[in-house]
C-alpha cells in the first residue's frame, strides 16, 4: 500500500468502481467476488493501479494484487516478524477460511487496513523514524547462520576477480583515450571523472580485502529479514501518528545491507551536494542495530565501489559506433555525482568510525 492521496495521481490512474458502468463492470464484479471471500460488501470502491480503497460498512480497507510469485515469501516473512514481536507492520488480514491471499486470473489479492497517512512531519524526522523501526525489525528478526569456509572465500575470490577486471578495463581505457588526437566529449568527461572512480575502485577493494582477512577463520554469518525496498513511501501513519512498513513482496531472508545499499543508492543519485541528512540516518539505524567490526568493512566495500558509473564507461565501449553521444554523456555526468554523493557518505562514515575508535586506541596506549 501506498501514500494514495488523490492529488498524487494522475486522473488517468485513478478511477471509481460502481455498478453499472459498462466499462468498469468486470472490474467491479472481480474485486466484489474477492471481498466476498473477506466477508466485506464494498459500497463504493476507488482504484489506483495496483491498489484499491474499498470503502464498506466495516470501515475503510486497501487491496492490492501482486504477482503470484511474490506471494508466498512475504506472508511467512510478516507472520515471523509477528511471532519475534515485531508489530510496526501493516497488517494483512485473512480471508474467511484463513487464507492471505486470493488468487484471481493472472494476479495474487491481499487487503489490509487503509492508513490515513497525514504527514505530520518534515521530510528528515520521517526518514529518522523509519531507520529506527527498520532497525528495530533487523534486530528482532536477527539470525546467526552457518557459513561454510568455501562459500566466503568464493564470494571473496569471485567479487575481487571482477573488480580487478574493472580496473584493468578503465587502465586501458583511459590509455585509449588519451591517444586520441582529438577526445570525444565522453572520452574528455572520462579522463576528469577516472581518478576519483580508480580511488573508489581501490578503496573498494581494500575494504573487502580487509573483511576478508577479519573473517576468513568465521564460520557464522547475521542475517536478518529485510523489506527489501526501504522508502518513506512504504513507511505509512496511522490517526495516532505511528508509523508501520508496508509492501513486503520484495522481504527475504539475507544480510542488513540489502535494505540500506539499495536506499542509499537511490537517494545519493542526484545533483552533487553534502548527504549529512543520509549520515544522520545511518547513524540513527547504527545506534540500535550496531554493525559488527567486519560488517562495516564489508557494508563500506559494497557502498564505496563505483559500479554504477563503470557500467556507463562499459556500456560506451561495448555500443561502439551505435552509441548517442550526448546520451552517454549525459548519463556519465549523473552517474558521476553519484559517485560524488557517495564519496562524501563514505568518508563521512570513514571519520565517524575513526572517532569512535581514537579513545580506546588511547586507552590501550
């Protein structure tokens, strides 16, 4: 479910169900057999893409349909959060023989309550609130799992071998182009950005070669159950001001930073400025779900590394003659300040953690 004020939608993505109207019919008979099997009688139904406010005698209600395919994992992953005491969770009600779901044609139905979702806030204290339940939800979902000696050196020997590779192909890249007797105005760009993206790469690599060297003699692993698309989209208010996740169809079992990486990417990809709100969230979520010493190498191995601006530089290579100019261009430039942005994350973090460190390193001395 999501923030669904009226004004947030085109009117073409938004429509009204009611009997009788010959091109919504169908439509309205299908969500009317659904909440039959609710035991809820709609009076009055508005659409929004994949959602739909159904208003009935039992209050106000959201259904929405998913593919089939994502259905199964994000039920048992809510009703696990739910059983470790995990409630700030939209909740999904059963139909009347206790299922969660109901199949219909080519989608996967399920309702929950309709939050009113008013904003009370400004745009930084919500951002703060859902890194503080996210990290409550990691931490009451958190799970040591055995990790096999061979799957970590494999994962270690494989992600170096291919960064290794990214470097060797920027070498000869920007080799190539500075033989050129007249750069394209990619090739130029390129030659301005490949230091700060070599520093990266590098930095990148150090950091996994660290995580590496801490654990390889570990035979444990944390995981906890992630949202999988973290955003204040999918972080709804009740009347009472408390804030509960929604849109669990992309939940798994798997490591922290496949909530926090995907968030901060997103985010960090705009004009260049200083994230010092992003740094305030982070920290927010570290204060209750702290990272362990060889979860932050590997977390900061994984936000420094400069892939997505590669992949422009790769992408440039590989179209050949088929290329736009001005598209690769432009999508370099965006790419670079990401690359920026994330910079100044990192090292913000990088002098965090070396503060926090200084006084034990005093104290040992």
């Amino acid at each position: 479910m999501h923030n669904l004020s009226k004004r947030a939608y085109p009117l073409h993505e938004r429509f009204n169900l009611k009997a009788g109207d010959s091109m919504t019919d169908n439509l309205y008979d299908e969500v009317k057999s659904i909440l039959k099997q609710y035991g809820v009688d709609s009076h009055f139904v508005e659409g929004y893409d994949k959602v739909y406010k159904i208003y009935s005698t039992k209050g106000i209600f959201a259904l929405k349909k998913i593919i089939p395919q994502n259905g199964v994992d994000f039920v048992r992953n809510v009703q696990t959060l739910y059983q470790r005491g995990y409630y700030h969770i939209v909740p999904i009600y059963p139909t009347l023989d206790g299922r969660y779901g109901v199949l219909e044609g080519a989608y996967l139905y399920y309702m929950m309550p309709w939050l009113s979702n008013e904003e009370k806030e400004d745009r930084f204290e919500k951002h703060q609130k859902l890194f503080r339940e996210l990290a409550r939800m990691h931490t009451l979902s958190s799970k040591d799992i055995v990790l096999g000696e061979e799957d970590r050196k494999d994962h270690y020997e494989n992600t170096l071998a291919e960064w290794d590779k990214q470097k060797e192909f920027l070498e000869e890249f920007i080799e190539r182009c500075e033989r050129e007797e007249y750069m394209s105005p990619f090739q130029l760009m390129f030659c301005t950005c490949y230091q700060d993206m070599y520093q990266a790469l590098n930095f990148a690599k150090k950091k996994l070669e660290d995580w590496y060297e801490k654990t390889k003699e570990d035979k444990k692993a944390r995981t906890v159950i992630v949202h999988g698309k973290i955003s204040t989209e999918h972080f709804l208010y009740d009347d009472r001001g408390y804030g509960y996740f929604t849109n669990f169809e992309n939940s798994k079992t798997a490591s922290p930073f496949h909530d926090l990486l995907p968030f901060l990417s997103r985010t960090l990809k705009t004009y260049p400025r200083h994230f010092e709100d992003c740094v305030e969230w982070l920290y927010t979520y570290f204060q209750y779900f702290p990272l362990r010493d060889e979860e932050m190498l590997l977390f900061m191995s994984y936000l420094s590394h400069p892939g997505p601006v590669y992949k422009v530089v790769e992408q440039y290579h590989l179209k050949g003659k088929k290329k736009s100019e001005l598209k690769m261009v432009k999508r370099l430039q965006k790419q670079y300040w990401h690359l920026k942005n994330t910079e100044y994350v990192v090292m913000r973090i990088e002098e965090l953690e070396r503060k926090k460190k200084e006084p034990e390193e005093g104290a040992s001395s």
